[in-house]
C-alpha cells in the first residue's frame, strides 16, 4: 500500500464530502444494529439466567441413592427392583460436610434444610405444601425472601411460618392468622403466619412454606438429620464442576441446576444464533452498500483511472486506491457507530436491575471491538471486486469516451 | 476484423516536432495509441530506444510508457480531484507511488514555464480550457519523456489558447530536445512543426 495511494484515497473521500458522509453514516447505522443485538443478546442471556439462577439453589447436596446394584446370574432371570423405602431420605450425619463446603473453592453460601410434605389448614380449606425448615439467619441463602416480603415480617420464631402469595389468596390467609400443619409424621401443630411473600415463581408462592429449623425437626421426626444442604456459588454456570468436587469430597449426591435446566440453554442457544442472523445481515448490508457506492464510482470516475493507467500507474495501484477507500469508509462508519452505540447503551441500567417489561441490555456485551474489526474487514473485501474491475479498465476506451 | 494501419513506415529522431495530418478517420489516434504502448499493433515491428515494444510484456510496456513517453490529448483529462501542481505531478508519483519534494519542485519548474505558476494551487474546474490543457503540456513532461504524443492537442482551444500552446511546444522542443508527434486537422497548428506526415486511409502519403 503506497503513500500515494492513501492520498489519492484519502483526497477522493474529502473533496466528495456529501457522498461520503451518506455512505460512512449507512455503515455507522449497520455497524449500531450489530452492537445493539449483541448487547441486547446478551443481556437477554444474562437476565434468563439471572432470574433463573437467583431464586434457586446452584447445588442440592444430598443423601446418595444406595439401593443395591442387581447382579443377575441367569439372563432369563427376571428381576423386579423396588425402591427401599425402610429408609429415611436423610443425612444423618452432616456436620462433618459444613467445613467442607465452606471451603470449596466458588461456594458463597449454603443452608442445611429440613424439608417435608405436610397439609395447611384453615378452617375447612386445606392445602398441600412443602415445608422448608432452614437454620436461623439462612432464610435468603438461597431465594432472597428478605426482600420478597409482601407482608408481615421475615423472622422465624419456633411457632412462625413464612407463606407464598399465591397460597395466602386461595386459602384467604392473613398475617396473624393461626393454622394448622399436618406432616406426613403424623404429627399436627398449629402456626401463625409471621409473613407473605412474593418471589414471581408460582410454585413456591403456591407451596413453599418456611419455619424455623428446629420446630421443622419436631415436625417431621428428625431428632438429629437433615434433609439436604442447598449451596449457592459464583459463578452459577460453573456449578457442574462445583458439584463434582463436593461429590468427591462429602461423598454426598451433588445435582447441579443446569440439569434440570436444558430448556434455558437449549433457549439460550436458540436467542444466540437468532442475533447471529441478525448481526450477518448488518454486515451483509453494509458489504453490499460499499460494493454498489465502490461500483458506481468507479463507473463515473473510468476516464480518470483510464488516464492514470495510460500515464504509467500500475493496476496495483489502482486496487489499492479503491480497496483503500472502502476500508476507510468501513472503519470511519465503524468507529462511529461504535461510539453512537456506546452512547446510546451508557443509560441503560444493569441487568440485575432491569425492571419487568424492559429491555435487558448489557453495555459490556455489545461486542464493540468484535464489530469494528469485522465491519473494517467485510468493508475491504467489499470493495476488493469493484477496484479489481477498475485496475482493468483499458486507457484507451477511457480516454476516447 | 479491418486493418486501420496499413504499411507504416515511420521513424521518428531524437527532438524532432512532427505533424500528424489527415482526414477524419484516416488513422492518426490509432496511429498514436500504438506509438504510445497503449494499444499493441497487429503485426509488423514496434521499436524505440532499441527495446522491442512489440514482444514485450505488458508489465514492460507499463514501465516503458511512464519512463520514456508523454502523452498529451484533446481532453485535458486532469484529474479533478487534485490541484494543478499534484496533476503535474501524477505520471511521476504514480510510478514512484509517492510524492517527493524533488517532484514537486520539478512541477513548478513546469507550471511555470507554461505561464501557471500563480495556478499551481487550483483545481482544474477552476481554470480555463487554455490554462488546462497547458497543465497538461506540463504533465506529459514530468518524467522527462524522449517522445510526447499529443492527439489534437489545441482540437477544443480557441485560435489565442491554440497558438500559445503551440508555442509553448515549440520552446519547450527547442530547450529540452524533446520529440513531439502532434496530430491536428488545422494546417495552421501544422505549419509550426517541421515535418508533416500526412495519413490517407491508413496510409503515409508523401
Ligand atoms: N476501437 C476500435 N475498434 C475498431 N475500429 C476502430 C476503433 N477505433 C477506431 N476504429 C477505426 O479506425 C479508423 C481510424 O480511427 P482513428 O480514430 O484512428 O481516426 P482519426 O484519424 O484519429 O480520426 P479523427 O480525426 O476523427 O480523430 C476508423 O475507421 C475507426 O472507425
Ligand atoms: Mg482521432
């Protein structure tokens, strides 16, 4: 690329300032959509997994299934299992876990659980639920149901419970109100509702209801063990591999939540690919603005490449003119739009506070050096055809036209 | 496809100022064009400064037309978006693929011997058709050519611009010994050369 060919480029592009501002200002919009998109792509991303992620546990530490393997001798042996039930879906000794888990690398909170089934009653509705029985002060360990409180108050004394809004309409239920559990022990207590919450997932605002760890125990019958222990860690997606280390060291059944949630990725990979599409056809339509700008004036401009050619300029230098331009109009609307999304993106709040119904867009993922890199790249491509036909223009047609 | 040329025998010495007469359509720009290395001849033999133009590459005959050849043409074909200095100096810049201080100094020395120095700074819609075509005259000589071929050069001139670019020619002829090859349709234009060549249907009558 010789200095002369910048010249001529750049003069080219300033003594026709209109034209060429109307092709960098197509570019700059191309190159906003293509940002755009992305942030709005990933935004969209994070926030799915945001809400999905937030109210739920990363990791369920569980008791492991020890239901004998079968070895049968004869293959024509046929063998029905069935689950043992003798046993209680327990941890009986989990203590020993806690430090461990603390000091797993990613682990930033945990909560030990005592969970059951059990009828609420109210007079003579009745409902079933699922109780949640959680250590003093792990109450939002995992869902945040501190700030989910519609009514009422958080804290859990020994004859308090914690129930969702869903439940509290069907069953008309009231802070203050006294009710009655029935656990599938057998045994039956009265509550009062210390508190409605509302987390925005209608299964636990329909079932879950929290109490106080220890009269949990006293429910359901379990002097000493625990029902699991839900673990949170940083970052989410990394809980397969959290998992498989607290598997190895609690010797405890691990379940991370991305096995129950194929669909959101399955979601997530469908939304990607869509801003994909999206984000080609910007490019593709800035590559073909350039190449039909690129085109036409080469067509204007023949007799003065034709004379050129005639007075000794190589085609090398002719390409290079031409290649020049385009790249310089695809990196000018590049650098421009970049700075056009940058500003328009700026206000947008962060993602973990996007309200309902907005739109979660994320500045950081706008992708904005990925676009100008490529819009400069499909701009020099763009214009390659177009200065290839201008370097064979013959001199001597150009001349006598 | 029909011959245009037929039978040329030409030779041209080192600073001669030729004419080039003959009837619409009888062959001068033809003629040019291929003395030129713009277009390759058919047959026959193409010699200049001892280099076979007619066998060589097009890459060679590229190299040969910037190094040793001119070209003047009716058109001026200044390119618009350069000054008239920068037009002086694009056939040597082009080859260069640079401007360089040594250029430029040599375009004003051309601007100014073709009376435009105070114009060197404007752009061609910005001088008169005279004044163009002299920028012109001052471009085909940038690189020092041995031969300019100038294709009715003063065809889109008035009387006054036609004859000051004539003269200008003749100067520049004497001072430099440069050859010029002027095709014209005016027998004034060719009365100023030395020698005429006059063209009939493809072929050099006497
Ligand atoms: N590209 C071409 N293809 C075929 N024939 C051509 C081409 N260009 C010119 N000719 C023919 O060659 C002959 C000579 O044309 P040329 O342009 O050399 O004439 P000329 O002497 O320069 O005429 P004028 O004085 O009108 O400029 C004409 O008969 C013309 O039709
Ligand atoms: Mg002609």
């Amino acid at each position: 690329m010789s200095p002369y060919a910048a010249k001529l480029a750049f003069r080219h592009l300033l003594s026709h300032p209109g034209q060429t501002a109307l092709l960098i200002t197509g570019v700059t919009l191309g190159v906003t959509v293509f940002i755009f998109m992305s942030a709005l792509i990933g935004g969209l991303a994070s926030l799915l997994t945001l809400r999905t992620v937030g109210s739920i546990p990363h990791i369920i530490l569980e008791r492991p299934d020890r239901d004998p393997a079968i070895l049968s001798e004869a293959p024509n042996v046929q063998v029905i299992t069935q689950k043992d039930l003798s046993r209680r879906e327990q941890i009986a000794i989990w203590q020993p876990a806690i430090p461990i888990i603390s000091q797993t690398p990613g682990v930033t909170a945990f909560s030990p659980q005592i969970r059951g089934a059990a009828f609420l009653e109210r007079g003579q509705a009745i409902a079933s639920v699922g109780i949640i029985g959680v250590e003093p002060g792990k109450l939002s360990a995992m869902a945040d149901i501190d700030r989910a409180i519609i009514g009422g108050s958080s804290s859990l004394p020994p004859d308090g419970i914690l129930v969702g809004s869903r439940l509290a309409k069907d069953l008309g239920l009231v802070v203050g109100q006294v009710v009655r559990l029935s656990s599938d022990r057998g045994r039956i207590r009265s509550f009062r509702i210390g508190g409605i919450f509302e987390l925005g997932i209608a299964s636990a605002d329909r079932q879950a209801v929290y109490m106080n760890f220890t009269t949990a125990r006293a429910l359901f019958d379990l002097p000493t063990g625990i029902s699991r222990i839900e673990i949170k860690v940083e970052p989410a997606i990394d809980a397969p591999n959290i998992a498989a280390v607290l598997r190895r060291s609690t010797g405890l059944k691990a379940t991370a939540w991305t096995e129950d949630n194929a669909q959101l990725f399955e979601g997530l990979d469908a939304q990607a690919r869509t801003g994909t599409i999206i984000k080609a056809f910007a490019l593709i339509t800035i590559v073909i603005g350039i190449a039909s700008a690129m085109l036409l004036s080469i067509i204007r401009r023949q007799s003065e490449i034709g004379i050129m050619r005639a007075m000794g300029a190589s085609k090398t230098l002719v390409v290079s003119i031409f290649v020049l331009e385009g790249t310089l109009i695809g990196l000018a609307g590049a650098i421009a739009g970049a700075a056009l999304a940058w500003l328009a993106l700026a206000p947008m709040p962060p993602v973990s506070e996007v309200q309902s119904g907005g739109l979660p867009i994320d500045q950081a993922q706008g992708d904005f050096l990925l676009a100008i890199l490529l819009t400069t790249v499909a701009a020099a491509l763009a214009s390659v055809l177009p200065a290839r036909r201008a370097s064979r223009i013959d001199p001597v047609e150009a001349i006598g036209s | 496809m029909a011959r245009v040329l037929k039978g040329i025998d030409l030779a041209i010495d080192y600073g001669e100022m030729a004419a080039l007469l003959g009837p619409s359509g009888s062959g001068k720009s033809t003629l040019l064009t291929i003395l030129g290395t713009l277009m390759r001849a058919s047959g026959g033999s193409h010699e200049m400064l001892g280099i076979d133009l007619i066998n060589a590459s097009e890459k060679q005959r590229t190299e040969f037309r910037s190094r040793h050849l001119g070209f003047v043409f009716q058109f001026h074909h200044l390119l618009p978006d350069l000054t008239a200095l920068e037009n002086v100096m694009m056939p040597a810049a082009s080859a260069a693929g640079r401007e360089t201080s040594a250029m430029r100094h040599r375009a004003a020395e051309l601007l100014n011997a073709v009376g435009l120095a105070d114009r060197r700074d404007y752009r061609p819609n910005a001088l008169s058709g005279g004044q163009r075509q002299r920028v012109a005259v001052a471009r085909s000589l940038i690189n020092e050519p041995v031969l300019v071929l100038a294709d009715e050069p003063t065809g889109n001139l008035d009387l006054a611009s036609a004859d000051k670019v004539m003269e200008l020619i003749r100067r520049i002829n004497e001072a430099t010994k440069t050859s010029f090859l002027i095709s014209t349709h005016d027998e004034h234009i060719a009365t100023q050369c030395l020698r005429r060549i006059e063209l009939f249907d493809g072929r050099i009558a006497d």
